[in-house]
C-alpha cells in the first residue's frame, strides 16, 4: 500500500522503519520539511516530502503529531488521497506538559479524536495512542501467538477500521475494537488501557474499567 505518515518522531519514526521493512510505499513527512528526513529516507528507503504531499494517493494516512499542532496542518490535506483513505490519528491530549487548554475538550467533552476530525475536516481511527513507541521494533509476534500484544481501535468509518486492524495485524499486533470515536476516551491518556502490554482479553477488560472523569493532571 501507499501509506502516508505526517509526524516523523518516535510513532511516526518507527513506522516508517516497520512499514517499509513489510514493503509498504511509504511517504514521510514533517513540519521541518524533507531535508530534515534524510537520515531516515536513507535508512528505511521511504520517500521524504513535505506535509501536503504525504496523503497524496496513499490508502492510509498516519497523523502522529501534538495535539496543539493539529490546526495548523493545511485545509484540504486529505483531497488527493486514495479513495476511501483511512486516516490513522496516534495523538493525545497532554494540557499541562505540551497543548495548553482545549475548551473544546475540557469543557463541552469532545474526545480528543472528536477534535482532531473537526480541525483536519475528515474522520479518523484512533490507534497506537497508547503504545511504547519501541515495542513497534520490538515486540511484533505472529497470529496466534500467546504474547503477542493488543491494541485498541477506535472509529466511525467500518470499512477504515478494518483496514487500520489488517494493518496492524500485519505489523505483528491484535487488535481491540474500542468502539466509536464518542468511545475513545476509553483510550486516551491515564486510562486503565494506555500503555498496557496486553492481550485481547486484558485489554477488552481495561477498556470496559475506564472513566470518563479527566483527572486533575490531565486537565488544563
């Protein structure tokens, strides 16, 4: 597949390095611009661009950038995507350490994949939110295998969460279906589920045991 991946740090970094190993084509791109990519393209063979031209054709899309971030990615960055492109969103709210106050999160109760949609203008499915970002290296395993680590997923689009499951499938992870985008608080930040290694069955059980409340430090 095309895969596009905006955020070159350590989700977005990684990525690129599995999703080019599986023989995906692979476009990279971050807010510094492509010549800061060199020493990755070189690495993992992915093609460094700039942010408006890494959605461009690609099946998928991997936003992995902070959340105070998000509006200053362009309007109509999705327009020259594939068909039916799934848009991958790893982001997460941190008011205190990095984003500063989301009124729209804090105060009228978006999740903060609900926000990302509405500044992007297009529907995302919530994954690798909660993941160590060198388990992405480290710890794939086949189907079936008893360790191998869970992820949950979450979104509207049926047809794109399906096709962000077979992806990370493929990168050597279960999936959780986490429910919508309304649900995914379930997985954000200090949540029974953020950063657990789990399989399908703990995971399930630490979705089911999250809150709504946002605790004190993890609001702005």
């Amino acid at each position: 597949m095309r895969i596009g991946i905006i955020g070159a740090g350590n989700i977005g970094g990684n990525l690129t390095r599995r999703l080019t190993a599986l023989g995906h084509d692979v476009y990279v791109a971050n807010s510094r611009g492509p010549h800061t990519l060199t020493a990755l393209a070189e690495e993992t063979g992915a093609t460094p661009v700039t942010v408006e031209e890494a959605p461009r054709g690609a099946e998928i899309v991997v936003v992995t950038i902070p959340l105070k971030a998000v509006p200053d990615l362009p309007s109509g960055l999705f327009d020259e995507a594939a068909d039916g492109v799934a848009v991958i969103d790893t982001g997460n709210y941190y008011p205190r350490q990095r984003d500063g106050r989301i009124a729209a999160i804090e105060d009228e109760g978006l999740t903060e994949s609900r926000w990302t949609e509405l500044r992007i203008g297009h529907p995302v499915i919530k994954a690798f939110n909660g993941t160590y970002a060198q388990d992405i290296l480290d710890r794939p395993l086949p189907a079936g295998d008893p360790g191998r680590i869970a992820l949950p997923v979450a979104g509207d689009d049926e047809a794109a969460k399906r096709k962000v499951r077979d992806l990370i499938d493929e990168l050597g992870f279960d999936t959780v279906d986490a429910g919508g985008i309304d649900d995914s608080w379930r997985q954000q930040p200090d949540t029974p589920v953020y950063g657990l290694r789990g399989g399908v069955e703990a995971v399930t059980k630490a979705l089911a045991e999250a809150s709504p409340e946002r605790k004190p430090e993890f609001s702005g």
